[in-house]
C-alpha cells in the first residue's frame, strides 16, 4: 500500500513486520532460536524465576529428548469429536511454547508451562492444543496461502534454508520443515506478482514501526530492516511483548500518553503499544510519548503456580458453551442450596421454641445441620472461585493462571469441594436414617430430602467441570 498508493496514505503503523526484502523462512531457525535464549536468559536473570524454574534451557531440551523418545496422548475434545485426543512428542512440545511466546498475556507463564510438561503435567499442552481447534473459525487459510505463496514462497532461497536447519541442534531440525509449503504453493495456483515483491519499499509516509521484544517469528530485526527504507520512521521495541504490540485485547486497554503502567502489569507491554500509535496516529509529524517504554522491563514470571488433575478440564468447560439442561441444573442447585440456607435459621428458631421432649432425636437433625454447613460453604466457593478468576484475568491480567494452573495461594478454595463432598455423604446418611426411623415430622424429612438431592446435584457438576479429577 505505501509503495502502490503513496498519495491515499497519511501515516502508517506496522507491527511485527517482515520486510519484503527480508529472507523470513531463512531466518526463522536462527530468529526462533534467539528468542528462545532471550527467555531462557531473562528467567535465568530473575531471581524468584532462576529459584523456582532453575536450568530452564536444560529442562526444556530434557522434555524435548524425552516426548521424542515416548510420545504422549491427551485429550483434545472438539465439538464435531468430544473423545478426540493430540498426540504430543517433542515437536508439538515446542510450537506450543513458540505460540506462546506469540502471546504477551502468556510470556509469563511459560517458565511453568515448561516445568509443568517435564513432570508429566501436560494441562498447557492441551490448553495449547485446545486453542488452535477454538481459534480455528478466525483464521482464514485461503487468504494466508496466498500471500504467502505470491509474495514469499517464489524467492525463498531453499538452498540457504536447508543449511541452515542442518546447522541446528537435531531437537530443532525436526521442528522446521518447508516441504508441505512447497508442496501446497505448487497446487495452490496464485498469479506470479513480479521481482518487486522481492525488493524493500521506499516510502517518506510517516510511520510507526514496532516489535515485541519476545516475538519469535517476527523479532525486532526484522523491524529494523523494514525501517531502513522509511525515511519518515520511528522505531520502538516493546519490552516483555511477543507477537503484535498494539494488538487490542479484551484484556487490555490503552494508556493515556504520559501514564505509567505498573510493573506488575503482565500487559504493560500491550498497553505501552496500544498508547504509542494512538498518540502517533493524533499526530504523525511529533514523536509519540514513550515515557510507558522506561517503565517496562522483564516479564513478571508466575512463580506460584501449581498445576491440578481436572484443571484443564475446568477451564475448557468455563470457556466453552455449556448445553441448557446444564445451567438449568447448576442454578436449580444454587436456588436449592440458598433457599436451604435461608430457611435453617427459622427451622432452628423453631425448634428451640419447642419443649425439649417434643424435639426431633439429635439423628434426624443431623442432616439438616450438614446440609446448612454445605450450602454456605458451597456458596462461599463459587462465589470465592469467580471472584478470583476474575481478579486473576481482569485485575491482575495473568492469564498464565488460566492455562497452566492455579496460583497456589488457591489452596484452600480448592480444598472446599472436597470437604463439602465429605459432608454431603454424611447428610445423604442421615437422610436415609430420617426416613428410615420416621424421625421428625413429614415435612421436615421432605426438605433436607430435597436439600440433600440439590447437594448432590450440585457435586455431580463439580465432578462434570473437573473438580475431583
């Protein structure tokens, strides 16, 4: 556009730009390769980071060596196969983390995604894997291999390319391949643009050229390549961002021009971005407030994480579209456990008014106090549990939490359901015995009988989300 149509463009932002000119699949090996130490380095450097993940590169390459040895399947539902399942080996090991570092909301967690693989905790892998079948309805392949069979294939030098990948490490060699590219361009048929596709665009427009730091596929020399051309640049690198620095995230908003993000901000970097081509684009001649860059530095690395059995399965569920007769059920039991919790105070107050030889035997009262204890107890849960998914998501903005693992500040909460299962046991006993002894009225059986069914119920959707495993 700024080549063909010079005089239809005021200004120009590129992020995480490849410049024409540019040997991109020649240089992936060497760039992604980089980026890798770059991260390897940054947690090493970080002292809770290097305590808690120490000798990440050699970790990393371990659980490489060994998915290659004894590849590993897990499940992958998707919503044509609910039983699919992902074969993971080395390879599949490391896009996964290479996607991640695409994502500045992920850069953080991925220490623990590392760790966690190499104890045979794989819930990163299958979020991983979970978000390309997700993701799949927004991508537009046709589109892509176009662009990339006109304007990249066809002076892709596959000579440099082959040497290259035979220089590597034989963990990576696997890892890059160009045949099913090639292979695909030879059918894919698109119209022969010219040698100008090859050559670097010279423009004066003004423009903003940025990249994030962590961006495997698209670094910042790429950006200083594109920029050498444009006379009328400013180029910035994002600190702590990978893939698309000005991206906008539902997660993120910009910052107003002079601000400062936190540097506990796991999304500073998209922020600084976001605030640095609004403040170009009001006014392309001036230079944009940078002051957000001197506050950003390293990622804030999660260092408490702790993966859980079920984990994956909880967040799958809470992402995903849940059938009708599944609410229906969840908030049957919620209106069930409240209106228990609600009516026991006045059951109490009654009973107490009563003459003491005229009360229920202590047997026919004891599921009703289980079933008070597991109301509130449970109400406390879901009610801790959103609140600090949305704190974790929204306030705090780790999304790394989501993927790997809860923090393990989360411990107790998620010691409850268990508790509360204990207890419901205990209720549907003495439930039984009530009936079974005709102890207390009619009525009252029929309430805790309702109450214990809500409760289980209840357990039966903790048990479906993953909460026993």
């Amino acid at each position: 556009m700024m080549r063909d149509f010079p005089d239809s463009i005021r200004s120009s932002v590129i992020d995480s730009v490849v410049p024409l000119q540019s040997q991109e699949m020649a240089n992936l090996p060497k760039y992604t390769l980089q980026q890798f130490d770059l991260l390897f380095a940054s947690c090493a450097a970080d002292l809770d980071c290097n305590q808690t993940y120490p000798d990440l590169e050699t970790v990393f390459n371990e659980t490489i060596d060994r998915l290659n040895q004894s590849p590993v399947e897990v499940s992958v539902p998707s919503e044509e196969d609910k039983n699919h399942t992902r074969s993971i080996d080395g390879s599949v090991f490391q896009g996964v983390v290479f996607s991640s570092m695409y994502d500045s909301t992920l850069l953080s967690g991925i220490p623990a995604m590392i760790y966690a693989t190499h104890n045979q905790a794989y819930i990163s892998m299958q979020m991983g894997l979970l978000g390309e079948e997700m993701t799949i309805d927004d991508y537009f392949p046709g589109m892509a291999l176009s662009l990339r069979c006109a304007e990249m294939e066809p002076f892709s030098d596959y000579e440099l390319i082959d040497k290259r990948i035979e220089q590597l490490d034989a963990r990576w060699q696997s890892f890059f391949t160009t045949e099913s590219l090639q292979e695909i361009c030879e059918v894919w048929d698109v119209n022969d643009l010219g040698i100008i596709e090859d050559q670097a665009v010279i423009s004066d427009i003004p423009t903003l050229v940025i990249s994030g730091e962590y961006d495997p596929i698209t670094p910042p020399e790429e950006g200083t390549a594109a920029a050498e051309t444009l006379s009328n640049h400013y180029l910035y690198v994002i600190p702590a961002s990978g893939h698309g620095a000005t991206s906008d995230s539902m997660l993120s908003s910009p910052i107003t021009p002079g601000s400062i993000p936190t540097e506990s901000d796991s999304l500073g970097g998209l922020n600084c971005g976001q605030s640095l081509r609004d403040d170009f684009l009001d006014n392309p001649t001036e230079e944009p407030d940078t002051s957000c860059l001197n506050e950003l530095d390293e990622p804030d690395y999660l260092t408490d994480i702790r993966p859980r059995k079920g984990w994956f399965k909880l967040v799958k569920n809470a992402l995903s579209p849940a059938p009708v007769a599944f609410w229906v059920m969840l908030g049957s039991s919620i209106v069930g456990m409240i209106f228990v919790l609600l009516s026991a105070p006045i059951a109490w107050i009654k009973r107490y008014r009563q003459l003491q030889e005229n009360r229920t035997p202590w047997r026919g009262r004891i599921a009703r106090y289980m079933l008070a204890i597991v109301s509130l107890l449970s109400l406390f849960f879901l009610i801790s549990l959103g609140s600090v998914f949305m704190f974790s998501t929204f306030v705090e903005e780790k999304i790394g939490y989501l993927i790997v693992g809860p923090s393990s500040s989360w411990d107790f909460l998620f010691s409850l359901p268990w508790i509360t299962l204990i207890i419901t046991i205990v209720a549907v006993v003495f439930t039984v015995i009530g009936w079974k002894e005709k102890l207390g009225g009619i009525v009252g059986r029929i309430f805790y009988t309702l109450g214990t069914i809500f409760t289980v119920a209840y357990h039966l959707i903790l048990w479906m989300l993953g909460f026993f495993g």
